[in-house]
C-alpha cells in the first residue's frame, strides 16, 4: 500500500522531534475521542443537570404547599362552617312564600297600609337567586322605622333598597322600596343552569367556526 511517504524518515528524526509527533499525535487522538463521545455525553449530563435542578425546585415548592396545609385545611373548615350559617339564613325554594307573608304581616302590625306588594320574578345569580318584592306604602314616621327596623331582624336575609319617601298629608309617609332575599338554588337548578351555560357556549363556538369558513 502506498502511504505517500517515507516511514524511514520518522525514524531519523531527533528525539525531541519523534517527542513532539507523539504528543500531536495524543492530542489528535484526545480532540476525537471529545468530540465524537465526550461531547454527546457532556449534553446527556447538561440535560441531567438541568433534570435535577427543576426536580429539587419543585421539591422546594411542595414542601413549602405542604407547611401551608393545616392553614389551608382550617380555612376550609371555617368557610364550610361559614356557608352552612349562610344557608341557615337564606330561604330554600319553599319558604319563599312563608317569608313574603311574614314581611307583610310585620307591615300590618306596624299599622302600615300596603299599596302594593308584588313579588317579582327570580334573578338567578351563581348559585343563589334574588327574590325581589315591589313595596309600596303608607304609615307614619314611628310605623314605617319600625317595620324597616323588623324585616333588617329577621332570621332570614332580607334587604330593602331603592328606598324612596315623600311626605304626605298629616305627616304620613308614603315609601316606595324593593325588599330582596336571597335562596340557594337546588342541585336540580344548578344543573340545568350548567347545562343551559354550556349550551349557550357550544352555540357561540359555532357561529365564530362559520365565520371562519
């Protein structure tokens, strides 16, 4: 085989020379070995490196979820014991009719004369509803303190707003207001409210797919 050179040559160099070939030699052999195996292998640990710092980061940050877990589970408790007093406060479905009477009926024992009391339709909201009532009526300054001063008493939730007074003949006090309670919604309720909110967006996914057609 012809190599393109002479070997004998190598062999009548000096010592230092043959000592300088050699270690360009191993350097050669050094840079190829690093560049064909020690280099994949320096991205494998690289990639195990960062491996392991996101590892113990999220460690980190479990650990420090888990210290904050008694707070969160008492927190829990308090809020579960807080909405069971709301739900105490707030009518269910068939009490609604019971509690209209009530607020009437604290009307008439004021000696307040009703004008109007029309209850009107629900206003779902989340998982409550509002039940509105339209009031109007007449009594004097004392009867009309006292019966605002009853229905803010009552076991159950009941707010009077959009109140509005004028002044009538002999002092007597005509008031307009609306009362409002509150009810939760029943599971029934709150599953055709989903099915309803889901409903409405799958109709407004397909009219923004045929716009885009």
């Amino acid at each position: 085989m012809e190599l393109g050179f002479d070997p004998g040559i190598l062999l009548r160099f000096s010592s230092l020379k043959k000592i300088g070939i050699g270690v360009a030699v191993l350097l050669l052999i050094a840079a190829g070995y690093w560049h064909f195996l020690f280099k994949d292998q320096q991205k494998i640990m690289d990639g195990l490196t960062d491996k392991i710092a996101k590892l113990e980061e999220d460690i980190q940050f479990k650990k420090s979820q888990l210290k904050k877990l008694p707070a969160l589970r008492k927190e829990l408790e308090e809020l579960k014991i807080q909405e069971a007093e709301a739900a105490r406060q707030l009518p269910s479905r068939k009490e609604i009719p019971s509690l209209l009477t009530d607020i009437s009926n604290a009307g008439h024992e004021q000696g307040l004369t009703f004008l109007l009391f029309a209850p009107k339709p629900e206003m779902p909201a989340d998982i409550h509803a509002e039940v509105p009532v339209d009031l109007q009526f007449l009594g004097s300054y004392l009867e009309t303190a006292h019966f605002l001063q009853t229905v803010a008493r009552m076991p159950r939730i009941v707010t009077i707003t959009d109140l509005v007074i004028a002044v009538g003949k002999n002092d007597t006090l005509q008031t307009q207001a609306k009362a409002v309670t509150y009810r939760f919604l029943d599971t029934e309720e709150l599953e055709a409210q989903a099915r309803k909110a889901n409903a409405a967006k799958a109709k407004k996914g397909e009219g923004q797919a045929k716009k885009g057609k």
